[in-house]
C-alpha cells in the first residue's frame, strides 16, 4: 500500500492526479489582503476565490495574509506554517463524490500573541490594499439590545490601555490606521465576510465607536480613507471532522492536517466600494452590486434563520446532524411553511431573484447527506445569530400585524434548549457568550415564562410586545408538556 504524502509545497508534484493543485508560481504572488479570522469559512469562502482569480487568469496580486488574533488561533498557524499556507478544500458534491483542490491564495500568516507589531506593520504596509474580516457575529463587540458599542469588555478595556499590544480586532486596526496616516501611504478597505444585516455598516459604526474614544485625532481621516462595503456571503462550511482527514488520505493518499469541506454552493454579492481598488473577484463568479440589501434580508433570513430552525428543532429532538433534521419530514414541512408564510412577505421587491427556485435550493442543499453540518455548530452562539437571523422576520412580521407563530416557537425552543438536554436526556454543552445569562433565565422561565425575554441584549423591547409575548408563551407551555415533534405536527395542521 502507498504511503501518504504530507502536504506542502515541495510535495505538490507528487500528489495524485485527482487533485488539482496551483498551477501559478506562488513566490511570485503579492499580498495585498489582510485578513483577519483564517478559520474554515474563509478558506472556502474569500480565499477560494482569490485562488480561483490567480488559477484561470494568472492574477497574482490579490495575495493573502492571515492573521490569528486569538490564542485559539495556534493550531491553525501552526497547520498552515507546516503546509506552507497550503490546504485542501474538498467540495462534497451532492452524489457524494469528493472534488479536492489544494489552495494556494493565502501566502503569509502572522500569530497576533507573538507578534503584535508584526501585524499592525502589515495592515499598515502600502501594498495592502483590503483588510477583511470573518471574526463571527459576536466579534463585533455591539450590544444586540441597543447596538452600542460594548466599552465595558475587559478585552476593550485591556486595549485602550495598552494601545500597542493589542488584543481585539479594533485595537490592532486603530494602529495600523494611525500608522497609515502619519506615513501618508493612503486608504484601505475593510471588508467584513461575516454573517450580520449591513455587515460593512457594522464594522464601520463598531470602528469608529471604538477609535472616538481611543484615538480622536483618527477619525476624520478614516472618513476619508476608509471604505466599507457591505456583502452577503454564503457557503455551507462544516466543521472539519477526523473523517474528513481519514478520508482524504485513504481515497487521494493526501495528508493535510487541517482541510475544509463545502458543498458545492457558492455566492458572494458585494457593494462596489473600495477604497484602493480590489480584485476582480466578478471573474470568478462574485456579483457587485450598488445595493446588497435585497440580497442580504433574503440570504440572512432564509438560509442562516433556517439553520436555525432546523438546529433547534433538531437539537430537542436529538439529531446530530443538519441533514438529518431537514430529511425529518415533520420539521421540513415546518420549515418550508416558516419560509413561505413569515419570511417571504419580509423580503419585499428581490427585482429579478427567483426566490421560489432559491427557497428549494435551500432545502436541497440543507437535506446533502454528505456535508454533516452539525447541529450543535448551528446551535452555538445563538445569543449573536437569532437577533440577526430571526428577530427581524419577527419585528417586520408584527409591524404588518402578520403570522409569526413559527418564529415565535423557534425562540420558545430556543428557550428549552438552553436547558441543556434533549428530549432523549442526552446532555449538551451551551457553547455561547451569555451562556451563563441564558441558562439562568431558561431555569426561571420554568415559573416565570417571560423571563427568558426578557434578555435584554438579545431581545431588546420585544417583551413589551403582547402579540410576541403570547405567541411566545403559548410555544413554550407546548414544548414543556410535549415532545417537539408532536408540537411541530399540530402546529404544520393547524397553520395549513
């Protein structure tokens, strides 16, 4: 039997035929991205494109740095410093064959805790031409209630302090703008890759808050010099399992110790507003648009409050993995009427999307039996996601004086996930920043039901909603007293 081959850059001649490799001469690739957050969706996602840009038109411009901020960070510095900043991303195709390409588009990476200034001195460099970001929907440091700016983070605190070693994403962008000023090398970009509703507007406010108070003097000329668009991204990016690697090595003899999976699904639609140009990602199939909105609403509240529903229906119910709940009949016909009768009517005009063609394909791509996308990756740090993914349906809902019952037992089931156990007894952690928050009041909610609304960094002022607070109240008596599936069907025959 072959042996394995380890990957890296002197090994990619002798890899299999099976998979595609850079064809490009990576030292002659010149870095003009940052980016911050090198995790699994940015390796499918941006930096896939990038590679793709460099593969088919020999653009070798658009290099990228990645940047570990957190000491979580290690391993994948450490992965990627072995493989020469190479990975596999493996797109498993819905008949289940595995297509691997071997990434060639991130060039640098910098660990932050080793090197503050390292970093700051790159993003600072005239070269750079886009800073982007995947830091999560929680990285952004804004109360979800009243969307002010969190001072009050002790990692914020840390930072204002000590300006120049930097712990937090606006810590190390504050300095690298002042050195950018003051060496007058000109404006930059700073693209956010997460999923948040106007995520350029949230980077920019979350900014700005940030450097109002650490560095006044900068302000203005971010005003100036900085852009930052906003863009709707998606791909189906599961968390890499120890099957993932087995199998890469078993079937292409391909030892990568960190690869991505997808599915085969990409989009990318960007607000065309850069600072100091950008690459022509359009090329590759990225759309730029002048207004990301339609786009956006329909992306965030569709597939990510999706995930969602099937992640909390399924966790209850204990399945593992995403496919599972949405091959769940009961709770794919609850999701589809979820869609239809309190999401669609949100969306307003989406010009020529045809947006029933793109409910289907949500539900195809969520019921791919090969991608596994875990429920309980879903599931955590639901306290970011369901104010961004779900809430909107349901205030824009109310405003219309419209359906929202679906919603509304989403976040009932929410509630008795934070109880910690499914319905099988089987136990599971609550992976989330407000974890603490959010148990303590899932607890009381046994005697006082409202409690659990009355989050208010989540939920804001819908607690003095009636309408929500009835529906709300009524999902959750259901849930205590029945098994979430018996719920599901007599809310899919009620609502028909």
């Amino acid at each position: 039997m072959k042996s394995s081959i380890a990957l890296n850059q002197e090994n990619l001649k002798r890899l299999s035929p099976n998979i595609k490799v850079p064809s490009y001469n990576r030292n002659d690739v010149k870095t003009s991205i940052v980016h911050i957050g090198v995790g699994n969706f940015h390796r499918s996602h941006e930096a896939y494109y990038t590679h793709q840009l460099m593969e088919r038109f020999g653009v070798l411009d658009c290099g990228i740095c990645g940047v570990g901020l957190l000491d979580y960070d290690r391993r994948i510095y450490n992965i990627l410093k072995d493989q020469d900043g190479l990975y596999t991303l493996v797109i498993k195709e819905l008949d289940g064959t595995l297509n691997p390409t071997v990434i060639g588009s991130i060039v640098e990476y910098i660990f932050a805790p080793e090197n503050p200034i390292a970093v700051i001195e790159k993003m600072a460099d005239p070269d750079i031409k886009i800073i982007s970001l995947t830091i999560t929907e929680g990285g952004y440091n804004l109360n979800e209630g009243t969307g002010e700016f969190d001072f009050s983070n002790p990692v914020i605190v840390e930072d204002m302090k000590n300006p120049m070693s930097p712990r937090t994403v606006f810590g190390y962008l504050t300095q690298a703008l002042k050195l950018r000023m003051h060496r007058g090398v000109g404006g930059v970009t700073i693209q956010s890759c997460d999923n948040i509703q106007g995520n350029g507007n949230v980077a920019r406010k979350a900014l700005l808050n940030y450097v109002e108070k650490a560095e006044p003097g900068l302000l203005q000329w971010i005003e100036d010099n900085v852009s930052f668009p906003n863009a709707m991204v998606d791909r189906i990016t599961p968390v890499t399992v120890a099957e993932d690697i087995a199998r890469l090595q078993e079937e292409f003899l391909l030892e990568d110790q960190w690869p991505v999976v997808c599915e085969p699904f990409i989009q990318w639609v960007i607000e065309d507003d850069f600072a100091a140009g950008r690459p022509a990602w359009e090329k590759v199939g990225a759309q730029f648009v002048d207004n990301v909105v339609p786009f956006e609403n329909m992306k965030l509240r569709l597939l990510n409050a999706g995930h969602t529903v099937l992640g909390m229906l399924g966790a209850l119910h204990g399945y593992k993995t995403i496919d599972e709940a949405a091959r769940d009949e009961d709770f794919c016909e609850f999701l589809k009427g979820f869609m239809d009768r309190e999401v669609s009517p949100t969306l307003g005009d989406l010009g020529d999307i045809d947006l029933e063609k793109y409910k289907a394909s949500l539900i195809e791509r969520f019921r791919n039996v090969h991608i596994k996308d875990l429920v309980a990756r879903i599931c955590l740090e639901s306290s970011a996601k369901i104010p961004i993914f779900l809430l909107p349906t349901i205030r824009a809902q109310l405003k219309s004086h419209q359906n929202i019952t679906r919603a509304a037992f989403v976040v009932a089931a929410w509630c008795k996930y934070n109880d910690g156990k499914d319905e099988n007894g089987n136990t599971y952690p609550i992976e989330d920043a407000m974890s603490n928050e959010l148990i303590r009041a899932a607890a009381l909610s046994h005697h006082e039901p409202i409690r659990f609304l009355q989050i208010e960094p989540v939920f804001g002022d819908l607690v003095n909603n009636k309408t929500f607070v009835e529906a709300f109240l009524s999902s959750l008596e259901m849930l205590r007293s029945k098994k979430v599936k018996e719920c599901v069907r007599e809310l899919n025959s009620k609502l028909k």
